[in-house]
C-alpha cells in the first residue's frame, strides 16, 4: 500500500459513497466496529448497504478503553468469524474507534484491509486521516501502535446532528489549528462559521465545506511527510501546551477535552510565535481573543506553573530534553523545531491569565 497517499471521499450520502466502494472490491467477509454510541446514532446511516453477512463488533465507548485488551476482544471475533487476509474492518466512530480498529487490522494476520467512517468531527478532520493507529498503554496515550492507512476514509456532516456542541467545539479546535498552519483565509471562514454556530450550534451543516479544506490541509501535510521528520509536526501547534493543560486538568474537577486544551495551547503558542519569530502582536492578540469567544477561559495559578512545565518537558517531540514545538512566523505558515525556554513558557501562561481575566 502506498502510505503517501491518503484517499478520502467528503460525501453527503455516507450509504451511497460506502455501497460503491463495496461493490468495487472483492471482501471475503466485513466486519464492523461500533461502541454504543455509533450503534445507536451512526449504524442506521449505512445499516442497509452492508452485506447481510457483516459481523458486528461492538465495544464500550471512552478512551479508558483504548488498550490492547480491547483489541484483544477485537481479534477474538475476527478468529471466531474466521476472517482471513481478505477480510474488510469497517471502524464506524471517533478517534477512539479509529485508532483502536486500524491498529487491530493492521496487525491482524500482519494487516487486513480497514476503512474509516469517523462520525465525530475530531476524527473527520484529524484522527481518522493519516495512519497513526494505536492504542494507550496504562496512563500514557497512544504509546503502542502502527502507521498504517486505510483504504479510504468516508467523511460526512450526516453524523454531527447527534453530537453535543461541546464535542463540536472539541473538533472544531483542530479544524483552527489547519487553518493557522497552512491559510488564514481559511482562519477567518472559520471564526465566521463559529459566530454564526454560536447563535444556533445545531447548524452543523455549515461545516460542510470547511470539514473539506480542514482535511486538504492535514492530507497535505501527511503526504509531504509521513514518518513526521519535519513538516508533520506542524500538525502539533498548540499541542505542546494543549496536551500540558489536558493532562493538569485530568485531575481536576473540571476536566478539559482534547480540543478545548489545544484552544488554549495555541493562543500561548500564539505569544511564543511573536516572541521567538516575530508574528506581528497585535494579530497574536486579535485571535487568541476571537479564542476565547469560543472556549472556556482558564486561569492558571503561578504555584502551578512549574508542573505544567514538566508535562512540556516529557513531550515526545523533544530532543535531549530542549523543548521544541512548531510556532507560526507568519498567520498561515508554521515552523517546526523551535527551542523554547523556561522563561519563555512561564512569559506565555502569563500572557493567557491576563487575557483570560
Ligand atoms: N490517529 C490520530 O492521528 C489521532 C489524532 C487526534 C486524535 N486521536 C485520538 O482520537 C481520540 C479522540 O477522538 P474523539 O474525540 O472522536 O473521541 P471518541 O471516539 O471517544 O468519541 C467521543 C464520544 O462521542 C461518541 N460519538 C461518536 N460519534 C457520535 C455521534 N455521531 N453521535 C453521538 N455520539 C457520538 C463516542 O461514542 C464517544 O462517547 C483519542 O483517543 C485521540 O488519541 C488520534
Ligand atoms: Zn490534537
């Protein structure tokens, strides 16, 4: 399989899109895997068009089943259906279900063929694209996994409608996140779709065609890079801060998502890319407040501020414990690699208190 090139299909009729795509291929047999959620919401969407003979595999929802265990149980009925090198995993959910089913089909019998129909909108424009599959070893997230992709990836807006706007918005951090990369004309599209979304969040269509730009920006990238020995990890703006923040208010009363720890992660790494590369001030600003228009603001004691940079300091993309992420020089165009200091951490969580205030 040729991992440089990524195929995805933005369809508005997911049943129409997933029917010709079986019938051009030659499956010995289809399974699908759901949790309960997706069985419940997502599974009538395309219910009709699989074969009478697609075996379910249904599985508990949340990332604290994201481990091998579960994969295990994933196996367990790929045997006991006797699946064989030509069978077919179709992964029907978020993040969770993409990345666990895509590392269950590439290692089963050394890599059957998967699919991807992520219908959540993280997974639309981020986890179900690119080929990172894996799942979480104890506490530490996607530690044991392949790269491996899939034979296409089926995106539709049909799914959002049973979504809470919480995890719309949880989704839609990544989509700014591309944008502030790679086109800032896509950014302000976006910032107008959010005003427009925040009168009515149930308007999910109006995603549509920014779920599209939102995946050309990422696929782009993945093909430029795969193996992530540069450009990719541009990808990562606001992660560094964004996993940080994730992982200090795991263990709070008020837990943040993913998406909701990268909004915060990128307005500090807005300020470091004024700092360090010059991105003009007054834009770090403007958009770190159109931000927080959207997202909670977060205050962050200064006592606190020496754990958070702990959490920066084991992050994966550091080398001989600099840390390094990816900041933008200019709104649009990001450079991987940057060292960044202690001092400067401390300058930038600053910054986000006094805006937040
Ligand atoms: N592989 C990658 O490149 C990559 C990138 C980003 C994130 N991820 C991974 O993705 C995961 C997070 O993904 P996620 O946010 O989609 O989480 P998730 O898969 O846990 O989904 C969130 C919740 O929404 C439910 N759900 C899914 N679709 C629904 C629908 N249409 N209607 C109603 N409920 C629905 C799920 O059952 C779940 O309870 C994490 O494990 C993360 O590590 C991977
Ligand atoms: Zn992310």
């Amino acid at each position: 399989m040729n991992h440089n090139s990524p195929k995805y299909k933005v369809t508005k009729n997911v049943a129409k899109d997933l029917a010709e795509f079986l019938a051009q291929s030659s499956y010995s047999s289809v399974f699908l895997l759901v949790d309960e959620n997706t069985f419940q919401y997502c599974y009538q969407l395309i219910e009709n068009v699989l074969p009478k003979q697609c075996h379910l595999i249904r599985i508990q929802s949340g990332e604290s089943e994201k481990t091998l265990e579960t994969v295990h149980k994933i196996w367990d009925v790929l045997f006991a259906h006797h699946a064989d090198r030509k069978s077919l995993l179709i992964n029907l959910g978020g993040g969770v279900i993409s990345d666990m089913g895509g590392f269950a089909a590439a290692t089963f019998k050394r890599g059957i063929s998967f699919i991807n129909i992520p219908t959540t909108l993280l997974a639309q424009v981020d986890a179900a694209l690119g080929g990172k599959t894996g799942v979480n070893y104890g506490k530490l997230k996607n530690q044991i996994g392949v790269m491996q992709s899939p034979e296409i990836v089926l995106v539709s807006s049909e799914f959002l409608a049973t979504l809470d706007t919480r995890q719309i918005f949880n989704g839609f951090a990544e989509m700014l996140k591309h944008a502030f990369i790679a086109d800032a004309t896509h950014l302000d599209e976006l910032f107008e779709i959010a005003e427009k979304m925040d009168k009515n969040p149930k308007q999910t269509e109006l995603l549509q065609s920014a779920i599209e730009k939102s995946i050309q920006i990422k696929s782009h990238v993945v093909e430029q890079d795969f193996n992530e020995t540069s450009l990719r990890k541009n990808l990562n703006f606001g992660h560094t801060f964004g996993h940080a923040f994730e992982s200090f208010f795991k263990e709070t009363d008020n837990p943040l998502l993913h998406g909701e720890a990268v909004a915060q992660g990128i307005i500090c790494e807005l300020f470091l890319s004024n700092k360090i590369l010059g991105l003009n001030f007054g834009l770090v600003t403007e958009y770190s407040r159109k931000i927080l228009e959207i997202y909670v603001k977060i205050s962050i004691d200064e006592s606190d501020f020496e754990m958070l940079t702990e959490y920066m300091k084991h992050d994966k993309k550091n080398v001989s414990n600099v840390i390094k992420t990816s900041l933008l020089s200019h709104i649009g165009h990001a450079v991987p690699n940057c060292n960044v200091s202690e001092l400067e951490i401390r300058e930038a969580l600053l910054f986000l208190n006094k805006l937040s205030k």
